[in-house]
C-alpha cells in the first residue's frame, strides 16, 4: 500500500473511530484524523509485530480492522491526556 493509500486509511479509520467512541472526545475532527493516522501506525505496527499480519492489501478487512482499533487506542490515550491537564 502507498504512503497516499495509507494516509486516506489512517484518515477513514480515525473518522470511524470516533463514531464508535462513545461521548464527546477532546479535540475536533482535523486532530481526530490525525490521531486516526497515528493510530492507523500504531494498529499496523501492533498488528505486523504481535500477529505477523500482512497489511499490503487496502481493501483487506484485517488491514481495516487494525487500524480502526490502533485509532481506538490513540484516541482514548489522547483523551486520558487532555482530561487530566483539565483537571
């Protein structure tokens, strides 16, 4: 998968991500998408290290599903962080 490909995955995973997460998150949608990206790296990195996934293929449901779930993880981290500076 290209760097273009990657990029419009990490930015459709982050999107979905936060339509999964319940309540309201800590930043708008640009940081949201940029998490989404992070989190895409993040999903890819855990997934090719922990299940010897190949992550190649865009249309792959593995592909998507572990980078919807590496965006899961940044945003609660995220959300933890910017919640605890509030307080």
């Amino acid at each position: 998968m290209g760097f273009f490909g990657f990029l419009l995955l990490g930015l459709l995973a982050g999107a979905i991500a936060k339509l999964i997460l319940p309540g309201k998150q800590a930043g708008g949608w640009v940081i949201t998408l940029l998490l989404g990206v992070v989190g895409a790296l993040l999903g890819g990195f855990l997934g090719s290290a922990l299940f010897n996934a190949p992550l190649q293929d865009f249309f792959s449901i593995q592909t998507w599903l572990l980078a919807i779930a590496g965006s899961i993880i940044v945003l609660l981290i995220y959300g933890a962080i910017v919640k605890r500076r509030k307080s």
